[in-house]
C-alpha cells in the first residue's frame, strides 16, 4: 500500500512540471526575433600583395572599389545595419585578422569580394563560395591562389601552425569545420549569383565550396565572391568600368538586403 502510495505521489509531481515551470520554458513566441546589425565586408588582398594581374588592372584595386560602393549603398538604404570594412584603403590585413575582425565585432554576415583569373584567357563568369570540401580537386587551383596569401605574411609558418595551402594534405583538418552556417551562407550565395546572372546580366558559374581561409574561421555565415576573370579582356574591362563596378555592387547590395529580409521574416 505505502509503495502504491508512494508511486502515486511520484506521478502526481511529474504531472504538475508543466504548471509549476511552464512559465520557464521558452517557446517560439517568447524568443528575441533576430536582427542583422553587422556586416563585415573584405576587399581582398591589398598593399604588397596585388592579387590576380590582368593585362592592365590588378585585383586589389576592383576588389576595393565594389566593396566601398557595396558598403555605401547599405549604410544608403539600410541603415539600421553597421558596415565594418577589413580594409578601406591600399593596405594589407593579414588572412587571418579579416574573419578576425569579424569575430571581434560579433558581426552577422562576412562578405569577402574578389576576382578571378584562369590560364585560359576564354574563361569567363561569376561565382560564390561557401566553406565547404564538395568537389574539392576540381576547385583546388583557385583555393590554393588564394589561400597562398599568407605565404607573404612574415612568420607565417608559426602564425598558422605549419599549414601549406599548396598541399592538398593540408585541407584534412577543414574537414572538422561547422555546419552551423552553412545554410545561410549557402541562402546568401544563391541570391547573389541570381542576381549577377538575372539582373545585370552576367554569366553565373554557380555556387560552389571550398577551404578558403577566410570562410573557415568567421563565426557566422560567410561567403566569397568572385566578380569575374581579370584573364579575360571583355571581363576585365567591364570590372575596371565605373558602370561595371556599380552594377556588380548594387547586385551584391540587393542580395544582402534580400536574405537580411528572409532571415529576419524567418
């Protein structure tokens, strides 16, 4: 009887938990809705490292003047979102202090901006890379290029642990990278390739992954443009062209309003 008594008390409390600290479990409605407030926007290379060379502009430069005007067109007509800047000038943040400073800031989004180069001067489009190992081998020479940055980092050996970007051996430890953003980021690239190809026009490569330094790091969703092939000569002069580089920006620009309005609306 007393057990009896006893398995009863015991089912009795279970069935209060829900009364006694209902008020303690949060549900969907009681959760802060999420707000985009920081962007990091990150001209590539820069200062002493040129980046890819076409047969008259070199990377650094293009890469620079979209990412201003992205940035301007954002503090323009969101204002409610800060705009962080890796660099704002002809200088050279290291690999490692771009998704640093992003990380820092608490930032939201990572947008690294740059341009492509091929030995194939027929070579031609846009792409958008989010962190990922999917296809790998295909993507390895443009991952290396970029990667290779820190070899111009004095102590770069000790700065990152021995990594060699041109040993594929090297990339077994992105393996053990975060899925935790790659949905967003992957969100944000499509936007921005549906934009270069629907609204100004372009040619889309697609989306695509790689083991790029500056995706694996960041502590948020991130993803890398490439505006174009510098190899190609219609392309080059297209992104040398005030017109080009503000269609480019302004479809960057769009893209980043687009997925700040369905993350939040999520």
């Amino acid at each position: 009887m007393e057990r009896f008594q006893n398995k009863k008390f015991i089912l009795s409390l279970i069935l209060m938990i829900p009364f006694l600290f209902g008020g303690f479990i949060p549900d969907e409605t009681m959760m802060p809705a999420f707000r985009m407030k920081k962007i990091v926007l990150d001209a590539g290379h820069g200062g002493k490292d040129p980046g890819n060379l076409g047969s008259k502009s070199r990377e650094k430069d293009i890469n620079l003047a979209v990412t201003l005007l992205v940035g301007k067109y954002i503090e323009q007509y969101m204002p409610d979102v800060e705009v962080i800047y890796t660099r704002k000038d002809d200088t050279f943040p290291s690999l490692k202090d771009r998704p640093r400073i992003a990380n820092n800031n608490k930032a939201d989004l990572f947008v690294s901006i740059h341009s492509n180069s091929a030995a194939s001067r027929s070579a031609f489009g846009t792409e958008t890379f989010i962190m990922g190992m999917k296809h790998f081998e295909s993507n390895f020479d443009i991952i290396k290029r970029e990667n290779s940055v820190m070899l111009l980092e004095d102590g770069y050996q000790e700065k990152y642990e021995g990594f060699d970007p041109s040993s594929p051996e090297s990339y077994i430890m992105f393996n053990l990278m975060s899925q935790a953003f790659f949905e967003n980021s992957l969100t944000l690239a499509d936007q921005i390739e549906k934009q270069f190809k629907d609204r100004v026009g372009r040619k889309s490569r697609g989306v695509k992954q790689g083991p790029f330094y500056v995706l694996w790091t960041p502590s948020m969703p991130s993803v890398l443009v490439e505006l174009g092939f510098l190899s190609n000569s219609s392309e080059e002069q297209f992104l040398m062209s005030k017109q080009g580089q503000e269609y480019m920006a302004s479809a960057i620009f769009r893209s980043i309003r687009d997925y700040k309005n369905e993350i939040e609306g999520n």
